[in-house]
C-alpha cells in the first residue's frame, strides 16, 4: 500500500508538472507599451453613471449566554439571545472621463442610501455595526451620506486620488460586507508603469463607517473603546515575477498605534483542468509606534494555505498562527487582514493556533456557470493571554482557549440579460467557544441580493 501511494504521488506531481508548462515561466520586467492616458475620451465623453442595490439580512441567536443587548423606551437596558437586522442599501456611483493631455483629470461622486426595513429596537439590539441607530438604541428609518468625493489626476498610468475614496490594500481596504462598503478620505497614488510591478502610496485621516452617517477617526479593531488616532499611512508594491507566482510587500504607519509589515504571496501550479495545486502565504509584523496609545505590541502572524482544484472542485487546509501576547489587530472599518482563517471569527487571539478545511464546488464545469457551493471547518486553540501586561486588549483571562466555526453556503452570479452580474447569496455559520474566548457561541444566517445597474 505504501508503493502504490508513493506511486499514486509521483503520478500526480508528474501531471502537475507537465499541465501547464508556461505557467512557471519568469516574467522580465517591462514598461508598458500603452499609457492609460493616451486613451483618455474626455471628461464628459468617458463620463459614466452607475450603481447598485443590496438587500442585506442577518439573523443571529446566541446559543449560550446572551450575548447583545437593548434598551426598551423607558430606557431600561435587557439582555437577548437574538438580533435581526434587514436593510436596504442603495449607491449611486458618477465617473466623469479624463480630460485628454499630458495630465488629465477627472471627478467620482457616490451617494449612499441606506433604508432600514427591521425597525423593532429588540429584534435589531443596538446601537451596533449593522443598522444605524440614535444612541439609546432606536433605529433611524432612512439616512444618506457622500460615499465617495474625490478628484484625480493622471500621467501615463499613474493616479493620484484626492478626498473620499475606496481603496483595496493589505493595511488599508474598504470593507463590503454590510448594506454599505466604508471608504476613506485621504490622498493615494496608484502607479502602474510596468506589466508586472505596481506601487501603492497613500495617507488618510479619516474613515466613513459602513453604518455612520460622518467621518470617524481611526481605531483599532480589538483595542479599548476610545482610543484613536489621526492618520494611518501605507505604502507597498505588489510583483509578478513569473506567470504563476504573485507577490505583495506592504508598510503601514498609524500613528502612536503601530507599524506593520506585510509580505503576500500565491503561486498556481498545474492545470486545474486536471489537477492544479495553489499555495498562499500571508504574514504581517506590528510593532508599537509613538506614543504608544494601545501599550507595548510585538506580534507575528502569518497563514499558510494549500488548494487543490481539479476541474470544479476545489479542497484547501490552512494554517495560521499569531505570535504575541496581544491579539493581531488591524484598522477597524478596514478589510487590512488578509489571512486565510479571517472568517466570522478572525482566529486572531493571542498565541493562537487555528486549522481551517473547505471545499468549494463551482457549478461551471456541470453546466449551470456563476453558481457555487463551499463548506468550511477552522478550529482554533492555545488562545493564551496570561503573559500580556498592557490595558489596551483585554487577554488577561484568556488561558487556553478554544474555539470552533463551521459553515456552508451558495452564491449565484446572474451571467447575462438585463440582471447580468447580479448576485445571490445565503450562508449558515455556526461558531462556538469556550467560556473566555471574546467571539461566544452563536449562530448566523446572512442573505444578501445585489443587483448593479447603469445609467450612462
């Protein structure tokens, strides 16, 4: 049995190796032959007017402790087992072109909406992140606010952005899991002059929440309540040195927080056709920086994923492991986690260790392209705080705990016809913890509908 495994391993390597030949071939770097604004069609013929409509619902029940509250009209605070919170979230995105010339510019202009449809004060159990509500919990109907307020200008293909914008980076990235992404205001440069090598420069001293109607300083995810700062900056490069092999080497600077350090890499081998491997690594380094507003941080952390897909079918397992007495932490109303086990649960306690196995079938490859099915199982454990001795997260009674999540769901993406690109999805997650562990036991159910249109 052993020789016929060893055989069985060495067949696969061996079509791994042959699928796909060219897909390890390195990449010289080069200068693109075309420049984004020598294309430029001016600023009101490349004008563009668009947008979309999301309705977003999450039940949620916690299956030990309670684990939200509310407060009733007569002021009274109560503990619940359940929050329901169903909204509709609209945007409507304006793009004018560039002008043409050496330089050109250009504007952006989205205006959010957001249309409460649960309004009972118990069911939504605010204030929280999910339905805006006044300060004793009562939600407000209807709100708007400017998602998106920026100007731009570009030479060759390189872009500065100036005001409210969104933007997607390892430190720094809109979040769009909620009726509304967040977005940030700030100036950033996106520089593309290579085929293979892009750089990313950008400075920002506020947030706009995905439930708020105004500009928020920045925090820490799991920091104390109330502790900000006034700017967050990052910088980074993302590098494709061959075919198969993509990599990212960010920093970031928030200040009197921290510094981070990130590196990212995914390469693909193989022809998923027959059988294709893909390896991801990603880890981040965070030190205190200035004043020290959150205490002394040292912490690794890094995830380690392996996928093999053959035709529709896809089975991962992916390690990660935080290295500190302090949770890994990141930007609250950021996406700035880019590791494998990031789920409903970050799997990010101090000195944890988490192991995740999913599956993802997509539906293509039997006729039926933009349907998908995944499951997943992560656990976590080793969740030790004991050693930490600053104020700003609150680890000290973690003492190894553990915690575990398991989910499925399906997504459908509408491939052509007046509702092309329109999506569907429904997820079922179950999380349970042992008593210390900050996430509690809980179960959630999200279905989310988004449906884009274009104006102009």
């Amino acid at each position: 049995m052993n020789k016929t495994a060893l055989a069985l391993a060495i067949g696969a390597l061996c079509s791994l190796a042959h699928a796909e030949p060219q897909s390890q071939s390195f990449v010289p770097l080069a200068l693109k032959a075309d420049s984004a604004q020598s294309q430029a069609t001016g600023f009101v013929d490349g004008q563009s007017l668009s947008g979309s409509t999301r309705n977003w619902y999450a039940r949620e029940r916690a299956t030990r402790a309670p684990l939200w509250k509310y407060t009733k009209s007569d002021g009274s605070r109560h503990d619940t087992h359940s929050r329901d919170n169903w909204l509709q979230g609209n945007i409507l995105n304006y793009s004018s072109g560039f002008t043409q010339g050496t330089v050109g510019f250009a504007v952006e202009a989205a205006a959010y909406n957001v249309i409460a449809l649960e309004r009972g004060r118990a069911a939504i159990a605010g204030p929280n992140n999910r339905t805006l509500t006044h300060s004793d919990g009562d939600p407000i109907g209807q709100w708007s606010k400017l998602g998106l307020g920026n100007v731009k200008a570009r030479v060759s293909n390189t872009t500065l952005t100036l005001g409210r914008q969104s933007v997607d980076t390892p430190m720094i990235a809109y979040i769009g899991n909620r009726a509304l992404p967040s977005s940030f205001q700030g100036a950033f440069v996106h520089s593309a002059e290579f085929d293979n090598l892009s750089f990313d420069l950008g400075t920002f001293d506020r947030v706009s929440p995905r439930t708020e109607q105004s500009l928020s300083k920045f925090r820490s995810e799991y920091g104390a309540a109330g502790l900000q700062t006034d700017r967050a900056s990052t910088a980074g490069l993302n590098y494709q040195p061959f075919k198969s092999l993509t990599t990212s080497l960010y920093a970031s600077s928030v200040e009197d927080f921290w510094n981070q350090y990130y590196f990212g890499a995914s390469h693909v081998l193989g022809d998923s056709s027959l059988l294709s491997l893909t390896t991801g690594l990603n880890y981040y380094k965070t030190v205190d920086a200035g004043s020290k507003k959150l205490g002394d941080i040292d912490n690794d952390t890094y995830s380690l994923s392996f996928g093999l897909t053959h035709q529709g079918h896809t089975l991962s397992a992916s390690w990660q492991q935080v290295m500190g007495n302090e949770y890994f932490d990141y930007l609250h109303e950021t996406n700035g986690i880019y590791l494998a086990n990031s789920l409903l649960s970050d799997f990010n306690g101090p000195n944890e260790k988490s192991l995740q196995i999913s599956y993802v079938l997509n539906m293509a490859q039997y006729g039926v392209p933009g349907l998908k099915f995944n499951l997943y199982n992560a656990r976590g454990w080793g969740i030790d705080g004991t050693h930490y001795r600053g104020t700003a997260y609150d680890v000290r009674g973690m003492d190894g705990e553990n915690h575990y999540e398991w989910g499925v769901g399906t997504s459908y993406a509408v491939q052509s016809g007046i509702l092309k690109d329109s999506t569907i999805r429904a997820t079922y997650t179950a999380h349970r913890a042992s008593k210390a562990q900050a996430d509690g036991s809980l179960d959630e159910l999200r279905l989310v509908t988004t449906i884009p249109f274009n104006i102009l």
